[in-house]
C-alpha cells in the first residue's frame, strides 16, 4: 500500500470521538453499539470492578488474528487506533474485502476497563495483568486466557503504549513505535513462530522507515513466563508486541495512532496475501534495542545552589487523571552533569541559577509548572497536549 493511501485511509476512518489520552468502557460503548450491526460483538466476561469486557469479531477467513488493547488501563493510543481500523473493516473498500475473506478477526477493545477508568497501568487489584499469564489469578486474565483457547489464533497482537523515556536505539531518536516477538524461552531461540512474528514487524518497519526513518525500536527479549506475549509464543502461536510511543509534542498520541492503524492495517493486508512462512524475518534483526536515554525537558548547564558545577535538571511529565482529564505535571527526577540524555525539550541555562517558586535551591522531587531562571519565571508546562 502506497503511503499516501495509508494516509488518506487514516482520515476518512478516524473515530473522531476518541481523542487524547484518557479512553474509557463509556467511550467506546456507543461505537461498540454501532458496529454490531456489522460485526459480532460480545461481552466475554467481567472485570474486578464488574465491568464489561467485549470482543469484536469480523471477518470470515482461515487466517485467524486475536488483538487486545488496554491490557494496562492507561495505555490507550492503541485502542484509538484499533476504532479506526474496525471503521475501516466495515467500510466498502476493495481491500476490505480481500482481507476479512482471508482472515477473522477479534479484538477485545479494553481488557482492563478498571484500569483505564482510574487512569492506572495495574487492575482493581493492584495487579499487572501482564505478568499474570501464567498464574492467572485476575478475571482479566482468565477472560483473555479463555479466549485465546476459544479462539485458537494463528498470529496474536499485544497492544500497549510506551513512556517518553525511550529512544530507538542510542540515538537521539525518540521511539515513536516500538515492537517484539518475544522469546518463548530462557534461550531466546528464534523459533518458526518468532520468525513469522519478525517477518510481520519487518513488514510495518519498512513502511515506518520512509515516514519515521530511526524511530522505530524493538524491545529486549529476556524471557519471562509470566508475560502474556511469552507465554502466547510458548504456544507457538507468531504474538507481537506493539508499543505506541511518543513524537515530537504528540502527548495526546495522535500522530503515533496514526502510525499503529497504518501498521495493524498493512499487517493484516500481510496476512492476507502472504503465507508469512518466516523465512523473511532478517531485518527484523537490524532494528535497534530501545534505549532508555529520554527525559521529556532538560535545562542545560544551569546553576543549582549547593552545586558547585554545572548541571543538567533532567525534567519528567508525570501524568495525572484529574477531572476526566489527563494532565501532565512536571518533575525534576535527576540533577547530573553528564549528557548522556536526550530531551524532547531543551532549554539552555547558560550558567544560570534556577530556583524553585520559592526561590529555593531546586531539588529532585520537585514538582510545579514554573522555575526561576534568570528572576523570570519559567514555564515547563506543556504548550499543546
């Protein structure tokens, strides 16, 4: 697909109605009405909290793809990106067709709808779905365990989101898109299913590539068990991690939605025309590790009393749910002299002092939206979210 036509497909079949960071079960219930009259959408169990979780299924093929979103409540961009897939699924596009003749597919849109209402990675219960694969001590779990053995997929996709911090690589290149075939053991073999899994992201990273050249990464493989991932491969069954990441002032994720839907979409158009037997999986190996080298602002060689070098006051968002609505505090998380971080702002001191708001030496921890620099207040808040 040519990427002009990944573009305007992306506009036509946004959800207009999903927007910015915080995506809940009352978001997406009236899309989920609407598109059972053209998919099959059911409620397959329920949450800690007594919510409904839903699947949707469509498509009448052999090939048979499982995605679920929202697995850790506050990673949402996914599930954005998923609503604007399934309205391209519905749609009378030729290429529709081809693919849900070739494939079926089922999606669960929030498999932690308790977690994406609090705004949290964990469940109700303080738990990490994703390290629950094995002991399956949540109803989450057990609802995406049964439906995968319901199911029986022939290729899975993890849908998450990433912090800021991560750089494709050791580059100044924030990673805007990241995935992984995880390993299906302490080995890390790269096994039939993991090559098809690796041939699938090869797949998205080449179109990637023309639009975000060195912004796409791939995760360390360490074995864990407890992973959802893991223990999907361990099944032999190809499973993908897709992790929506950050883009330059993207910190309502709507230009990396973009990037998802483009890359859910031409991997199931993959699927579709292709056996996805591994043997293309190569390149997959040429994407660089995600590094961890990413600070959202650093205030370079400032002044800090107390401090008798210069130093660099590395800056984090905290995110925070208040009113429905998600917003971004800043915190100084490190005082340091090294530059061996990257900021996705940066700000020059220039041998300045920098104060707090009032007017005290600035210390790890602190949290506001000002600092003095210079007698003049200084914003760290965001411009546009």
């Amino acid at each position: 697909m040519q990427i002009e036509t990944l573009k305007t497909l992306f506009k036509e079949h946004k959800e207009e109605s999903l927007f910015n960071r915080y995506i809940t079960l009352e978001n997406i219930e009236p899309l989920l009405n609407n598109l059972a009259l053209k998919c099959q959408v059911l409620e397959i169990g329920k949450s800690v909290l007594h919510k409904n979780i839903y699947s949707i299924s469509i498509g009448s093929g052999e090939k048979k793809v499982l995605m679920w979103s929202q697995m850790h409540g506050n990673e949402s961009t996914t599930t954005k990106a998923v609503f604007d897939l399934l309205n391209f699924l519905i749609s009378a596009n030729d290429e529709v067709q081809a693919i849900l003749k070739t494939c079926t597919i089922q999606i669960i849109p929030i498999l932690n709808p308790d977690g994406a209402k609090a705004y949290t990675r964990l469940n109700a219960n303080d738990v990490d779905l994703n390290r629950d694969a094995q002991n399956l001590t949540q109803p989450e779990s057990v609802v995406l365990n049964e439906c995968f053995k319901r199911f029986n997929p022939d290729f899975c996709y993890n849908l998450h989101g990433q912090r800021t911090i991560f750089s494709a690589g050791k580059a100044n290149k924030s990673a805007t898109v990241s995935f992984l075939a995880p390993a299906q053991d302490a080995n890390g073999s790269i096994t039939p299913n993991r090559k098809r899994a690796m041939e699938l992201i090869s797949v998205m990273n080449n179109n990637l590539q023309q639009q975000i050249p060195d912004q796409v990464g791939v995760y360390d493989d360490s074995f864990n068990i407890n992973c959802v991932g893991d223990t999907f491969q361990s099944h032999n069954v190809p499973t993908m991690l897709f992790e929506a990441g950050h883009f330059k002032d993207d910190y309502a994720r709507e230009i990396t939605r973009e990037y998802i839907f483009q890359s859910l979409l031409i991997s199931l158009k993959y699927i579709a025309e292709n056996a996805v037997s591994g043997d293309l999986y190569a390149s997959y190996l040429d994407i660089p590790e995600n590094q961890k080298l990413f600070y959202d602002i650093i205030i370079r060689k400032a002044r800090v009393e107390g401090i008798s070098w210069f130093v660099d006051i590395a800056i984090q968002y905290e995110e925070r749910l208040v009113l429905d609505k998600i917003e971004f505090i800043p915190k100084v998380e490190k005082l340091t002299e090294t530059n061996a971080f990257y900021a996705h702002k940066e700000i020059k001191a220039n041998g300045a002092f920098v104060y707090t708001v009032e007017n005290e030496a600035v210390f790890e921890g602190y949290q506001n939206d000002v600092v003095i620099m210079n007698d003049e207040e200084l914003s760290l808040k965001l411009t546009k979210d």
